[in-house]
C-alpha cells in the first residue's frame, strides 16, 4: 500500500536511462519502500545491503551522541561490509544469477 504511493515519487536510475543498465545503487529506494511497508523478504531480495546500511546509519547516529570504544574501526567494518554487499550483489545481478 506504502509502496504505491512512493512510487510516483521515486527518482529514476539515470544509469540505467543513459546506458540501459543497472547501476550498483538500483533498487535502494524500491527497498526502503517495501522496509516501510513490512515487507522484509522482498526488501532484502530488491537490495541485500538494505539491513547493514540501516545498521550504519544507526551506528553513526549513535556515536554522534554517545563515545564508543573502536567507534572508527566498527565504522570502517561497517563500511566495508556495506560495499562488499553490494559489489558481490551487484555483479551477481549482472550475471542473471539472482533477481
């Protein structure tokens, strides 16, 4: 129901206009759309890095407030873990094997 009406305002892919592929970022606004709606399965299954970039963005905010031991390692494995996802979904995407 949520996702109905986010879809009229959703921005479009402009690598995917231009050159009429998939860029690594596809399917995040989709994502957070289906999040917002309950649906966690399809969320995952639109963008796998929809979880870890949540855990990311909570963990910044919540060390923006609060000093955390190691804050800049767990933010850095973070980051990596968030580019990983993606760059192992992305090229997964490319190859037909998911999606």
């Amino acid at each position: 129901m949520f996702l109905v009406q986010l879809e009229n305002y959703m921005l479009p892919c402009l690598n995917k206009e231009i050159f009429g592929i998939d860029c690594p970022g596809c399917g995040i606004q989709r994502a957070i759309a289906f999040f917002l709606d309950g649906e966690f399965i399809s969320a995952f299954k639109m963008f796998p890095a929809i979880y870890t970039i949540m855990l990311l963005i909570a963990f910044l905010g919540f060390s923006f407030f609060f000093e955390i031991k190691n804050s800049f390692k767990i933010k850095l494995y973070l980051l990596y873990l968030n580019a990983g996802i993606i760059i192992i979904s992305y090229i997964l995407k490319m190859l037909k094997v998911i999606y």
